[in-house]
C-alpha cells in the first residue's frame, strides 16, 4: 500500500459531500489520487445508477488531490474548469476515479481522470475527464 | 407559478442523489428547468462551500431535464458530456441551476446552464455550463 | 459603426491565421467582439462547409478579443482552453463568431462566443463555445 | 511505415482546410490517427506561434480520422463538440496531432488527442483534446 500525502489526507475528510457519499481515499501521491465509493440509493439518477454528479465530484476531487500531491508546501487547490464525457451508464456496486496531472504549470495544472463503474469484479471505463485545477495560497 | 412538466415531476423524486440532496424541483417546461437546493454540511468540499461535484449535479439534471420538456412522449434523457467553468465560490445559504435547451437536434440536444450561490438574497453566478444531451428510447 | 477597440484593432493583423482566412474584424469593445470570414475553398472539411477548425479558430479569436477588451492597459490574453459544440453543419457564404465576457476574474475570464452560417442572408446558429482566457503582463 | 486507412485517405486531400494548412497524413489505422504541418506565417497568432485554432483543427481531424477507422464500411463521421486545454506555446518548426478512440458506441464515439510542437527535434506536449464524434450513413 502506498503511502497516502498527508496534505490529501487533512483536506479529504472536510469535504462534506465525500464524507456523505462514503468516499474513500485509496491512493495520493506522485501526481496521481484514487478515489473509491459503494454504491447507495442516494447516490443514484432514475435508472439506479450512479449519478452523473458522483461520477463527476469523484472524478473531481480526484484530479484536484493529484494537482495538490506536485504543489508546494502550503498551496491550495481549487477547480478552475473540467469537461467529462459519460461513455457508459456507471452501473456496478463500486465506482472508482483515478486522477493524475497531465501538465503542471506555474499557476494552473492541467489534470485528466477515468472513472470505472465495477460491477460483480468487473471494470468498465464509465467516464472520462479533462479539467484545469488552479494553485492558490493558502489563506 | 408555471406548471411543471409532468415527466419531469415523476422523473425527479427516482433521483436518489437529489433527494438525497434535499433538492428541490422549482420549474420544469417549454425547453427550461430550475432547481434549487439549501446548503448543509454534506453538501461541501474542504472551505464550507458548496462541493463543486454539487454545482455540477445541480446543472446536469437542470440542463437534462429542460431538454426532456422538449422530447416527444416516451422519450428518455441521458447525459453524453459537459463542461462547466467553476467562476466563483459557490459560497450561500442556496444554489440555484437554471437549464435551458440552446438546440434541440433530433438525437443529440445541446443544453446550457447557470448555477447561481444565493447569500443572504443575493444572488452570483458561480458556474457557467454547456453540454450534450441524447434523446432515447425508453426501455 | 461602433469604434474598434486600438489593442484589438492592432493586435488582428499580427494573427497570421486570421489574415491567411481572410476574416474581418466586425465589432471590438466593452466585452464583445466580432469576426467574420467569407467562404473560399481552403476553409472547407471534406462536404465543403466551413471546417470545424476554423468555426472554433473564429470563436478563439472573438472571445479572447472580447477578453482583451476587459483587461488593464498592458496586459495580453492567452487562451487557457474551450470547448465548443458544434450545433449544425457551417453551411454559407459566411461565418461570423460573436464573443462575449461572462465572467471577469483577477487572473482568468470565462468567455462564450456563438458561431453564425450565414446562408442567402439567413443566419443560422451553428456553434456555441465556452472557454477561459488568461490575463498576461506583456513581454 | 503502416498502412493509412483506405477511407482516410481518400477524405483527407477533401479537406480544403488540411491542404490549406499543408498538412500532411502521417498515419491512420485501427482506432488512431496521426497528422503533422510545417509552420509558416499563415498559421500564427499574434506572437508567431502556432494559432490555437490551427492545433485544435489538427487534433479535431486526427481524432475524428481516428475514430472513421473503427466506423463500419461506408459511415461517415462528423465532430459532435470537443474541449481542449492549450497547456504550452505551441512555439517549434512542426505541429504534431496524434488521435485515438477512448470509446467506441453504436452512434457516438468518444475520442482524444494530443497536439505535439516539435521545436530542433524536441517534442513538446502543448495541447490535451477530448471529444465527441458520431457516426452517419453517408448521404
């Protein structure tokens, strides 16, 4: 298991909308995060399935903890802007959004994200994410 | 106060993440949808604002449900992509989607959104969105 | 005729791409700029419309012109990213982007612009794009 | 040297825009797509570097070429919407867009790029594409 940054594991635990979903925090570090939930009726659109918002905020909060891992010490991070594309329905018992930086600049870091719907064992790609992640000093 | 479209109104308590929200339905017809919801803490990332995963859940089922108004009976919606510009903190007591249909094409319609955080009865747009909605056969 | 903003008005020429299209500035100012291109066959995808390419060259140029039009004396625009949905096919003998300032940040502006074919006089809204454009100190 | 994709072949010199430009195909098969041009002063913004609108043109063509190789016989592709982040100048002597297929639907294919500027032999990533294409029976 690797190690998990300890600047992630302060801030995740005071996002309330991971902690009311039942998030967890698998891996942050190096540029990359992991974010994994169970599926729950509050977490669904009309067909059972994981919302296009859970896709999203996890897809978010995932590519956001990557930027955060190659900031300095004492930056923040906050999410300028991001585009997804839902390429199937997020239909499994667990949904998993893996984040990593794809260029980091002085200000703005560009970060991308998959999500995997997993259903019986099985991983189907159900989104993916382009965003940009602004650094900012902490206040 | 305008009708509500009455797909919309049985679509959106199946919803689970929306109630799960405490969201609320506030207009739904003729290509446009509000939603509204009050902030309480499972609602926010690391500041105490609305989680931008929450922003976004708002637009995406404002914008889908304004493009189902305009779908023919027995139509279904579903969420291809979008894009949202996160413009300021999502920072109230309320956040408010507005969705409305920009083209209605006769499988893809493209949607628009704004989502505006409401401090003290005053209202900032925080979030600008655009995307894609697909028209489908119900199942 | 409104007067064209000077920074715009001498920055237009500088892009070769926009001289190499023949396109014309239209409007500059206050937030909004315009820019329109006549048909010629080397603007053309393989049906013989206007190439996406230069549909979202246009809007790139309208609102990061629009941006510029909002920023300090001294300062540059860099365009950060967009996105654009094209809506229908750029059928005409012209195009014309239309951009506009949605938000006004510090560092960052949300831009939108509207692609228009226009075809024996009708416009057609074939493109709508949202994107963000940076404030630069000039070199 | 592989084999270019018969159908890209003959759809790419019908781009007036890509011959414009004098781009040239370098590869297309089996989901990917690569396409390259020269700089010269017709392709700049203001500063003499690539014009966003020549690398989002590049990226828009190699991905849907890309995404035509996994099309059945006779389908015809068409850019739904596509956001790109322009992460670099795209400052070099080359301009590289390199396309591929993330996810292939019945009717929508989900595609991505990455533009390349190559500046003495150097390549350098300046631009991250993700988009939306779809299928059409040819007219």
């Amino acid at each position: 298991v690797s190690a998990i940054d300890r600047r992630v594991a302060e801030s995740f635990p005071r996002q309330g909308l991971m902690t009311g979903y039942g998030a967890r925090l698998v891996e942050a570090g190096e540029g990359r995060c992991v974010i994994e939930v169970e599926w729950n009726n509050r977490l669904t659109q009309q067909h059972g399935f994981f919302h296009a918002g859970v896709t999203t905020a996890l897809c978010d909060s995932a590519a956001g903890y990557a930027a955060l891992t190659t900031m300095a010490e004492g930056a923040d991070v906050l999410s300028v802007e991001f585009k997804i594309n839902l390429m199937a329905p997020a239909d499994g018992q667990r949904l998993r959004a893996v984040g990593e930086v794809v260029r980091r600049g002085r200000t703005l870091v560009v970060v991308r994200a998959t999500a995997f719907a997993i259903k019986d064992g099985r991983e189907t790609p159900c989104a993916e994410f382009l965003g940009t992640m602004m650094t900012m000093a902490k206040g």
